[in-house]
C-alpha cells in the first residue's frame, strides 16, 4: 500500500498545474457524487430490506434518496461535515486501513452501544485526506469502511444493520494542506439509520 507516493506526486502537480485545477476539482467532486447517488439507488433495495423505506421523506431517507445527515446529504443542504454523535469516528494512518488500537477500542465502544439501540442500522462512510487520485481515495475509502465494518460484525453486530459507502477525499472535514487537516480527514464517520 506504500508504494502510490511518486504516482500522487505526479498526478497532483499535474491536476494543481495552472487553468485546470479549479476544473479538476469540480469533475472529482462530480464523479464522487455521481459514484454516491449510483450507489444509493442501487441499494435502494437492500435499505427496504433493513427497514429503511426508499421512498423520498421516509424515516432515515433524505430527498432524493440520500441517507439522512450523510456527509453527501449535509453537502447538498449547504452543512458542514459532522462529527461527534453517540458513534464516535475512528481514523487512520495515512495511505492505510488497518484499525489501530485507538480504532479498535473506540469501535468496541460503538459496538456496545449498538447492542444497546438494536433498532437503529448504520452506514459507515469511508474518508481520505486529498492525497492521492480520486480512484484510488475511493478504493482506500471503501477499505477503511468494510474493515469497520468487519471490525463490528466480529463483535457480533448483524451485518444486516450495517453498510457500507466510500466518499474517497471528496468531502472533508477540513481543507488546510496540513497533516493535522489530513488526519482528520482521514477516517470512518457513522451515520444512525432509524429502522
């Protein structure tokens, strides 16, 4: 997983590099968003399974088919990312998925507190910081996402309650090219599904 540092390199000299990086930007927050509503609809099925209705201004559904307070949701009413609720977010070291001690300490917590609220299912989004290309950010979101994921269901959460969506680097919490911005950015953030 070490090995994409001279790729990033290039490909953000390359996409930073005079009249294109502001369009560069807009097509990458386009396929984000386009990857999250196809994913969306085509889980439409699944969430009816889990008792999520698909239908607009059902409990847990936003307009249009989002899952209600996602960060893409949020994104569309003009809100910040959130952080905080009763599940706390877990984070990673840069260009990984492996859950650290931190990580799986706080993901037992969530753990229990979802055996305490059996009837509420989560969506689990996965997060990069904006290093590396928008294909392999979605690839590492998507890791960190299902590794929480399989974290849970090992401590005996039903994987029915439980799904998965990545939104690669294209919705951070914070914007400033400083490792204290990336490593927020870079994270598994939980999102409360009322069945």
């Amino acid at each position: 997983m070490n090995g994409c540092a001279s790729g990033v390199e290039g490909g953000r000299r390359e996409l930073r590099g005079g009249a294109f990086s502001l369009g560069g930007r807009v097509f990458r927050l386009a396929v984000a968003v386009f990857l999250a509503v196809l994913f969306a609809s085509g889980c439409s099925a699944l969430r009816k399974k889990k008792g999520v209705s698909g239908e607009e201004g059902a409990p847990g559904q936003a307009p249009g088919g989002l899952v209600e307070g996602s960060t893409l949701d949020r994104y569309k009413q003009g809100l910040p990312p959130e952080e905080g609720g009763p599940l706390q977010d877990v984070h990673f070291a840069y260009d990984s998925y492996e859950l650290s001690e931190e990580a799986r300490d706080i993901l037992a917590a969530n753990a229990e507190w979802l055996r305490n609220n059996s009837a509420v299912s989560v969506e689990i989004e996965g997060h990069c910081d904006e290093r590396g290309t928008v294909e392999y950010n979605l690839a590492l979101g998507a890791k960190r996402a299902r590794a929480v994921k399989e974290f849970l269901t090992d401590a005996g959460i039903s994987p029915q309650r439980l799904s998965t969506i990545s939104y690669g680097e294209e919705l951070p919490l914070c914007r400033e090219p400083t490792e204290s911005c990336w490593a927020r950015n870079r994270r598994a953030h939980f999102v409360l599904i009322s069945k």
